[in-house]
C-alpha cells in the first residue's frame, strides 16, 4: 500500500461517510463528536504522510504501526485537559476504527 492508497481509503470509508447532524442544541454532543471525527481524519491523514514517503510502497502492517502510534498519542492527550478529553477520546476511536479494518486486510 501507499500514501494515495491510503488517503483514498480514508476518504471512501470516513469522510464521504460522516455527516453533520441537524444543527440543533439538543444535539450539540453529537455535532460536536462528528467535527471531532472529520478533524481526527485529518490529523490522521497528515501524521501518516508525515511517517511515510509519498512515494514508497508498504505492507499493512507498516501502517498499522503509524496508526497505533497516532491512536496511543491520541489517548494520552485525552488526559491531560478536561476541555479537549473528548476531541483526543474521538481521535483515538477513529484510529481504533482505521486499525480494525487495516488488521482485516492483512
């Protein structure tokens, strides 16, 4: 796999697929758990192409390594603030949901 391929699976399988909830105030939590997903996407997008060569052909388990890295990182950030616990919670969810998939293609 490389970097496109992984960028592509990104997109076909997380950000052509979330949605924005009906922005109401009852549904704040939701909307902003969604943001916090496609943000996490992105941050996942870049910490990979900041791990691989764009131009360089790797196994799955290569990603999943960069992946599990960024899922770890993820979760400690969780900690250290009560303001961005849930933006770095969702983070590591997504990485955890990318991970299982990877893994599934091994």
């Amino acid at each position: 796999m490389n970097l496109e391929t992984f960028r592509r699976f990104l997109c076909d399988m997380y950000k052509m697929d979330l949605h924005h909830p009906v922005l109401k105030f009852v549904h704040r939590r939701e909307f902003m758990e969604v943001s916090f997903q496609r943000w996490a996407i992105d941050e996942l997008e870049q910490y990979v192409a900041r791990h691989i060569s764009n131009d360089s052909v790797e196994s799955v388990g290569v990603f999943i390594d960069v992946v599990e890295d960024f899922r770890l990182k993820m979760l400690k950030f969780s900690r250290f603030n009560a303001d961005t616990h849930l933006q770095f919670t969702m983070a590591a969810k997504v990485a955890d949901s990318v991970l299982d998939l990877l893994n599934a293609m091994i």
